[in-house]
C-alpha cells in the first residue's frame, strides 16, 4: 500500500467516524425540520402556488394565471389599504424609536426602585394583542372612555378618536408608543455595553451631556438602532389584531393585513388573498433591502465616536 492509499484510507474512516458522531444531532433536530417543512415550508410554497389561481375554498382552484396580481394593482381598496400601512409605518416607527429610547435613557438611571419602572414600561410589550385591543377599546371609547373622562375633569371636550377619521391615526400612534417596551428593552441593554472609558475621556475633554449622547451613545447603539428599524418596519407591515379588534372610523384604520384577513377568510377568495401576501413579502423584502444598502452607516466603527 502506497502513501496516498493510506491518505486515502485514513481520510475514509475520518469521515465515517465524523458521520457517526453527527448521526444522534441530526436524530435530534429531525422534529425540527420536520415541523419546519410541514408547517412553514409546505402552506409557503402552497400559497405561492395558490396565487396564481382562483379558489374559493369551495371545489378545486382554478388556474389563472398573473389575474390576481394584474386585479390587485387596479384594486382601489388594496393601494388604499396599503397606503393607510405605510402612512402609519412611516410615522410609527420613527416615533416608537424615539420614545423607548428616550425612555431607555431615564430608565438607564441607577436610582433605588427603576427595576419597578422598567418593568411596567416593559409590561405592554409582553400583554396579547387581543388584551391590548380590548384595554384601548374601553380607553378610547367616545363617551365612557379613561381619556375623554379625564379630559372631562379640566373642562375639555374629548375627540371621538376612532369614530372620527381625522383621530384613527393618531389613535394608533399611541397604542404604538405604549407598547414600545421591547424596544426600550434592547436599549437599555445596549446602553450597559457602551465603553465606560469612552464616557470618561469626553467628560475629561469637557465634553456635555447632548455631546456624549450623539457622539458616543448613538454612534456605539447603530446596530441596535438598526435591527429596532428593520423589526418596526416589519411590525407596522404586519400590524393586524389590534386594528382588528379597535376597527375606525372610514377606511382609516384600513391596514392591508386587515384588507388580506377580510379576502380570504370572508370573501373566500383564496387565490387573491395568497398573491397580496407575496406582493407585500416582496414589498417587505425590498424596503429591508434598501436598508441594507446603507449598511456601512449602522456598523460601529472606533472613528464613529472620535
């Protein structure tokens, strides 16, 4: 036996050693994979199929073709419906960032008694969202509600919130800040992680308070404030149970998941239904990428905070 046939033969049995070790991780993430292929991959592949065709539950789906994305570009309700979703993203998202991180930075605080603070700012975020609709509908209800019955104590006439369209955004808005705690949460950490000594050599150069927060605090927070970027815009794409529950005034609280809710499952038509979802995956999708294209600008870098 020559020395590359030993090379061969040693390198055989490492591989068979190395697929026996594997065998028992492999066994043990099968359930895994399985419940991934059956209960993701499967209706995601099936919904892509059934875009392409007319099925209303009832009896075989019917090949169409591209009708149902061609209908859905002139469908008013639709671009409505999306229109009302990127409205209330654009304002929305930057607003929840701001306010938890304003919040994470009072709460960043070491004073007796903040863990109480951080947890009931933190509360919201982990309440259903059947429970927050619920708590909103009896808070902003017209006549009987907790705000217009507290404005009624310094003598102001409340609006009627989201029997009027003129008050369904700015309803929204602030369910939006109020649930904002598990923003304020991924703050809170990061501002724990920002270098002391960073803090220290800008108080030793006399540096101020706005100083250190917009050249080291945020500058060392640009991956957070990222990844808090991409999941709101994520979230008000998907915002659904909420505007299900608290419904408005007009086709103001018309968000498109609402819209895709209200196709499939009481119009019955399927097949429209799955192309709108892949026309908002592609509309996510591209908005995550144009984020990505500055990508350079959410790295933290040293020269960042110089």
């Amino acid at each position: 036996m020559n020395q590359d046939q030993k090379v061969s033969e040693i390198l055989e049995r490492s591989k068979k050693n190395r697929k026996k070790k594997l065998s028992p991780g492999y066994f043990y993430i099968s359930p895994w994979f399985i419940f991934f292929a059956v209960f993701s991959l499967f209706p995601i592949v099936l919904s892509l199929y059934m875009s392409f065709t007319d099925w209303p539950i009832i009896g075989d789906p019917v090949w169409v073709g591209l009708e149902n994305y061609k209908g859905l570009l002139s469908d008013e309700k639709f671009i409505n419906s999306l229109w009302v979703t990127i409205r209330y993203g654009l304002i929305s998202v930057p607003l929840t960032m701001a306010a938890s991180f304003t919040v994470a930075l009072v709460l960043n605080a070491n004073i007796k008694g903040i863990s109480f603070y951080r947890t009931i700012y933190y509360l919201p975020a982990v309440v259903s969202g059947v429970a927050v609709g619920v708590i909103w509908r009896w808070i902003l209800d017209p006549r009987n509600g907790l705000v217009n019955n507290l404005l009624a104590i310094i003598g102001v006439e409340g609006p009627m919130w989201l029997n009027d369209p003129n008050w369904v955004l700015p309803s929204y808005l602030m369910i939006a800040i109020w649930g904002a705690g598990g923003g304020m949460l991924t703050y809170l950490v990061a501002l724990k992680e920002v270098p002391k000594d960073l803090y220290e050599s800008a108080e030793l150069q006399g540096a101020g308070y706005f100083t250190k927060l917009f050249r080291i605090t945020l500058p060392t927070m640009k991956p957070i404030l990222y990844y808090n970027l991409v999941m709101g815009i994520i979230g008000a794409f998907k915002k659904f149970t909420d505007a299900y529950i608290l419904g408005g005034a007009g086709s103001e609280a018309q968000y498109v998941m609402l819209y895709l809710y209200e196709t499939a499952f009481k119009n019955f038509k399927m097949g429209y239904a799955s192309a709108m979802s892949w026309i908002l995956l592609i509309i996510i999708l591209l908005t995550t990428l144009l984020v990505l294209r500055f990508t350079d600008f959410w790295k933290y870098s040293q020269k960042n905070v110089e």
